[in-house]
C-alpha cells in the first residue's frame, strides 16, 4: 500500500500544480488512496519531494531530482529513436523492429516515459511489442514513434 501511495504522490506531483498538503490528501481521494496528513507528511520527507517556484509565481511540490528526470527521459528518447528501423500496429500491440540487440533497451526507453495509455512492453533481440490498453492508443502511439524515425 505504502509504495502504491508513494508512486500515485510522484505522478499526482509530477502531472498537476499541487501547492499544499491538503490538496495532495484531496488528490490522492480522488485516486482511491485515503491518506492522513500524518501518512503524507512522512512520504513527502521520504520521497525528498520539495516545493518549487512555478511560472506563475506560486510554489509547488516536485521531486527533488526533476532535473535528473528530465534528462534521463531525453536520453530515453534518443535510445528509442536511435534503435528503431520499423513500427506496425496490429490491433492494440505495436511491434517495432530495432537495430539487433536493442529491442529490450527500446522497450525500457518507453517503459521509462511513464506512457499512460501503455500496458506493458516485451523485448526481444531485435523485435519488441508495445502492448497498449485501446486500438486507438495503439495507432496513435504507432503515428508517434513513425515521426520519430523521420
């Protein structure tokens, strides 16, 4: 339960401007985590997520290791990009073909960008499936990664 909370405070922090506790102990309700203010006090100090300015001037919870994050996700990306050669979507998987050896490094780059609408990835030598939780999130992601390869 503790690392489920703990992983719903990371997403909630990182998709939306949170200014206070009580606005975290609200967001998580709304996920289906009942949490004490006591409970989320002590995530907060654990997970070291400390507030920020954001543009607007107000401050906000973030991970205290953003900008590592961000890096690591760029880096992600170019791994994805560099080992790709093809993509298909066959219903709600999306098979990609990658340089030989590279599948499961290609599968882990999108594991690691937190894709919502992705179910889990499979990795092979040179061949991964993406398996995704629609159709539609399947064609879509399947259009993205094409413009990535151009």
């Amino acid at each position: 339960m503790k690392n489920m909370r703990q992983n719903t405070i990371m997403e909630l922090i990182l998709s939306q401007d949170i200014e206070t506790q009580n606005q975290l102990i609200e967001a998580l309700e709304k996920a289906g985590i009942k949490s004490t203010q006591a409970t989320v006090s002590r995530d907060i100090k654990e997970l070291h997520i400390i507030k920020e300015l954001s543009p607007d001037g107000r401050y906000r919870y973030a991970p205290a290791h953003k900008k590592e994050l961000q890096n690591h996700s760029a880096r992600l990306k170019a791994i994805f990009r560099e080992s790709l050669t093809s993509c298909v979507c066959a219903q709600n998987i999306i098979v990609i073909k990658t340089l030989p050896g590279l599948a499961s490094a290609a599968c882990s780059a999108i594991d690691g960008m937190g894709i919502s609408t992705v179910a889990g990835t499979l990795g092979g030598d040179d061949t991964g499936f993406i398996c995704m939780f629609t159709n539609e999130d399947a064609l879509q992601l399947c259009e993205e990664i094409k413009s990535m390869m151009k």
